[in-house]
C-alpha cells in the first residue's frame, strides 16, 4: 500500500513516516509539503493519505481510499475516511493510526485495488 504523508509540520511527517515504514516495511510511504500535495499525489498514486485537517471537507485524489486529517490543537485529534465512510478519534495515539493504515491495507487488498 502506498501512503503519503503530508501534514505539518515536517518534522511530524517525517516521524510519522518513520514509524509507518518500521510498522510495516512493505508499506510505501513518501512525504511531501502540504503545498504541492496535488502533484506528488499525482505522481505516487496513494492508496492512504496522511494531511493536515482545516474542518472542509476536502476531495481525495484519484485512487486514495483512506484519508486521516489531523488537528493539533490542545489535544490531537483525527478524521479519518476509509472508502466514504468517516469517524473521528479524540487524542488519537500511533498505535491507533497505525491500526487505521493496516485496515485501509485489508480494503486495498481485499478488493484488489492496486
């Protein structure tokens, strides 16, 4: 599966990006600025995208089946979408969004999404 990380800020991603790699080896994952998310997306064709949330909703790119957005503020908290279908979690941890890139990971697999 293929993931793109484009949150702020970089450090974030860049440890966001760490640990999805160590979680799951065979996971792609590339990082990209939140101002140039259009292209890169278009170029690596994410199954999951990782990205700052404003509150609007926001169209996916082509081929994304799971989107998290995620607002820091007092506490973190994140959206999250997998094929439509939207919730949120309060004070969202890592093991928690590792758990919602490996069911994004059984979607992609299980209907042959490539």
């Amino acid at each position: 599966m293929r993931i793109l990380i484009a949150n702020t800020p970089l450090m974030y991603r860049e440890s966001l990006a760490l640990a999805v790699h160590r979680h799951n080896p065979d996971f792609e994952v590339m990082i990209a600025d939140p101002a140039s998310i259009d292209g890169e997306a278009e170029r690596f064709g994410p199954h999951a995208l990782i990205r700052d949330d404003d509150g609007i909703e926001a169209a996916s790119p082509d081929g994304v089946v799971c989107w998290v957005g995620i607002i820091i503020d007092d506490d973190l908290e994140a959206r999250i979408s997998i094929d439509g279908k939207v919730s949120g979690i309060h004070e969202v941890s890592l093991y928690e969004l590792l758990a919602v890139l490996d069911e994004a990971a059984r979607f992609v697999s299980e209907n042959g999404i490539r």
